[in-house]
C-alpha cells in the first residue's frame, strides 16, 4: 500500500507538473488504468480532475506492463514514455494516456529548490544530468567493447563480413549443384 500511495503520488506530481496533462485525462474520468510491474501491480481510477487514485479493479480498462527499457527511464518519463511499454486495452484511453506520459517532464529544479535554494537545485539538476549521460555513454562504450571482445578476440562470433562471405560462397555453391543437376539431367536424357 504504501509503494502504490507513493508511486499514485509521483504520477500525479508529474501531472500537475505537466500542462494540459491532468486536462487531458479528464474525459476518461473513472476509467481504470493497471500498471503491471510484473512484482506489483497497481490499479488507479482516472479521478473527475484528471489524476489518478488508489482503486480496486477486476477488469481494468487498460493495462500498461513496462518494459526492463522503460523502467530504467521511470524517473525521467520525459517524451515517447509507453514506446518501451507493452500495452492493451481501451484504445482510446490508450492514445491519451500515450500522449499524455509524452508530455510528463518531470521538473527536477522546481522540486529541489524549496531544499537547497534555487542556484544549487540547478547546479545538482546540471551535474545529475551530466552524471546520467556519462554513465549512458560508458554503458554504450562498454557493450561496444564486449561486441568487439566477443567477435575480434576470443571469436565466439563471426564477424559480419565473414557471415556475408560464407553466405554468398554457399549461394554460388548452391548455384554450381543446380548446373551440375541439370547438364547431369541432360546428359541421361541424350540431350547432348
């Protein structure tokens, strides 16, 4: 109960932090929505202002299961949220939810200012920001390393290249026994 209370209230901050975001919702008011995280699932109501609230639901109108993708960018929402997400349900509700978590940016520097005062909520937004990408690109670079490592050095890959050049050798060998097969085919029939 109390994962569910804070994550309904992070998705709401997120909404009121997003303009039009929680308007958006509104005409789906009492629709039912289940994230399902595979070790928890939570079922909120779309309220009459367009947030969501803690429910109980059988059936839920939509059901939205992130992806291992989508969770790594859970507290960074930001554009093209559910494109990592598997999703079914009520259409409708869907394509709103979809532009609505589009539209979520969470505002990093409004919610650190009240503690640290606005110039240090921007330098640690500035060096989180900073801290995140570098981690990306040396994740990016060593899963470029271990691809090297894995083809170049200790071949438990083919390269490429070389799975072109075996392809292309077998379709001309291919080639060659249906020539073969067929003067073979000739010569039994006299045709020569």
């Amino acid at each position: 109960m109390i994962t569910e209370a804070l994550f309904e209230h992070s998705l709401n901050h997120l909404l009121r932090q997003s303009p039009g975001a929680a308007e958006a919702l509104v005409r789906h008011a009492g629709c039912s929505v289940r994230f399902d995280l595979t070790l928890a699932q939570f079922d909120f109501r779309i309220a009459d202002d367009g947030c969501f609230s803690e429910a109980v639901v059988d059936a839920p109108d939509a059901v939205i299961r992130p992806t291992a993708a989508l969770l790594t960018r859970l507290p960074f929402f930001g554009r093209e949220a559910l494109r990592d997400a598997d999703y079914s349900g009520d259409p409708a509700l869907l394509a709103t939810l979809d532009r609505v978590f589009k539209r979520l940016d969470w505002d990093v520097e409004a919610d650190l200012a009240p503690l640290v005062g606005d110039v240090a909520a921007h330098r640690l937004h500035a060096f989180g920001r900073d801290a995140l990408a570098s981690i990306a690109h040396t994740l990016s670079a060593l899963g470029r390393n271990v691809s090297e490592y894995v083809v170049e050095e200790a071949e438990l890959m083919a390269r490429g290249v070389d799975v072109d050049r075996f392809n292309h050798e077998v379709d001309r060998l291919a080639d060659d026994v249906a020539r073969l097969d067929a003067r073979l085919r000739r010569l039994e029939a006299g045709d020569v």
